[in-house]
C-alpha cells in the first residue's frame, strides 16, 4: 500500500458523541504527539484518579508494548489511547484482563464487518494470522481497595511499506481488513464495549469471556513454545486457557499451567 499524507482527525468531541449518554463516564484527551498515552495516564496516576480519563494521540514517539518493546506508528495511521480504571480488586485478581479485553475490542470490530478476527495469548489482536494490534496491561501503586489499572491499546489502521518493512513479524491493518469507518466513533464504540467488559471482569473475572476468547484462538491445538526474557521455558500443544486466563500447555510431563511469557509457533 502506497503511503499516504497524514490524516489528523481524532476528535474528542465526536469520540464524546459516540459515546452518548455514557460520555459522563469518560475524561477524553486527543494530543496530537505523545510520548506514550500509557506513561502519560500512568503520570497523572501519581497525583489524582484515572478512571474513565482516556489518553488517545495521533502517533507516539516513544510507544512501548510488552517487555519494552518499541511502538512504531505512522502519524495519523493507528489508533492509540490508553484507558485508566479504577479496578475495585487485588493485583492477583486482575489476571486474564488483558484477554477480556481483546474479546472486547475483537466484538467491536465484527461489529463494524473486520472478519475473522483472532486472539493470541497474551494480548495480540490479530487478522488472518497477522498482527492487527496489541493490548499492555499496567497498573499504578495500588490504593485502598483498588488497583489502578492502566489498559493501552494500539490498533494499525493503515501502514505504509515502510512501517511493514520495520516490523519482524507478519502485520496487517484494519484497511486492508476491509475497514472503512471513523477513528473517533471507533475509539467511541471500544471505549462502551470496555467499560460493559471491565464491570462484567470486577464482578466474575475471565470466566464470561472464557469461551468468546478461545473461539478466537489463533493457536488453539498447535504446537507452541513459550519463552521469557528470551529464553524457552516450555514447550507443548496449545489447549486453551482456564478461568484465570493462564494457558494450558500439553506437555509430555502433562498440563502446564502459565500466566506469562511469548508465545511461537513451532515449526514443523
């Protein structure tokens, strides 16, 4: 796909439009450059509660994933915010959070006709096997009774060779899905859809989206290995995931039980 010049149409208010008689529930900021919406939430964390405030930016220069890894972003081509919330449980019980909401995000997207829509443990939205987005979990020092959470999401919705060229794994983004909706009402739309998800995972946990998450499985019954820090730690067939959101692994040893790590396929 030929680059295009950047589109900067984010809005904070028709992203408040979108979201109808639930804006009062929101704090929404569109910046044109950020260093990280994570880091910035996770600033204002520090001095004054985050929930329903929403951090979204035309491109970040400094964006980060899991294990630090760089963020790389074509000015106006994603759509990049980070959401806080104050979640009413221990840091334990926030296990599988990062997998209630990618079935979030995967039901706004069929929603808007982007079919074929996988997951990949831990937080990878994917199209047709290739990386669409990601989701990053954090949280802030917890307070009494509640951790503050930090849930950023990042989503390709065009790319440029170049940005395809940067990126080691196969990539794809929500145009070439077929896509051709308004970045404000779907960050309008993933911002409802999140806030249903994070009551429903305060009250239950993983188990509702249990099932809508392992229908979405892209290596659901392969071969995997799982490595942390960069070193493999174990290896086996995919079964799924239990109601705490750790993945099942088949080994010759029997079912292993992991709640982190990277997941590859294995070849062969």
């Amino acid at each position: 796909m030929a680059a295009t010049e950047p589109v900067f149409d984010l809005s904070t208010e028709r992203t408040l439009a979108g979201l109808g008689s639930a804006r009062d529930r929101f704090r929404v900021e569109v910046h044109r450059e950020i260093d990280s919406t994570s880091d910035a939430l996770r600033r204002r964390a520090e001095s004054g509660d985050i929930d329903g405030l929403v951090i979204a930016a035309e491109t970040q220069i400094a964006g980060h994933g899991r294990h630090g890894r760089a963020w790389v972003d074509r000015p106006g081509g994603s759509l990049l915010f980070s959401l806080g919330w104050r979640a009413p449980l221990a840091l334990p019980a926030l296990a599988g959070l990062s997998l209630a909401a990618g079935v979030a995000v995967c039901e706004v997207l069929e929603g808007q006709g982007v079919a074929a829509m996988q997951l990949k443990w831990p937080n990878d939205l994917l199209h047709r096997h290739c990386k669409l987005g990601g989701i990053l979990v954090e949280t802030a020092v917890p307070q009494a009774g509640a951790t503050p959470v930090i849930l950023g999401i990042g989503i390709n919705i065009e790319l440029d060779a170049m940005l395809r060229d940067a990126v080691a794994a196969p990539v794809t983004d929500l145009l070439s899905a077929g896509w051709r909706g308004d970045r404000s009402d779907l960050l309008a739309a993933i911002l409802l859809e999140l806030r249903s998800a994070l009551d429903s995972f305060a009250a239950e946990g993983f188990q509702p989206f249990r099932a809508a998450w392992l229908r979405r499985h892209a290596l659901q019954q392969r071969n995997v290995t799982i490595w942390r820090a960069g070193h493999e730690i174990a290896a086996g067939r995919a079964i799924g995931v239990d109601r705490d959101g750790a993945l099942l692994l088949q080994t010759p040893a029997g079912i292993r039980r992991l709640l982190s790590g990277e997941l590859t396929l294995r070849p062969g």
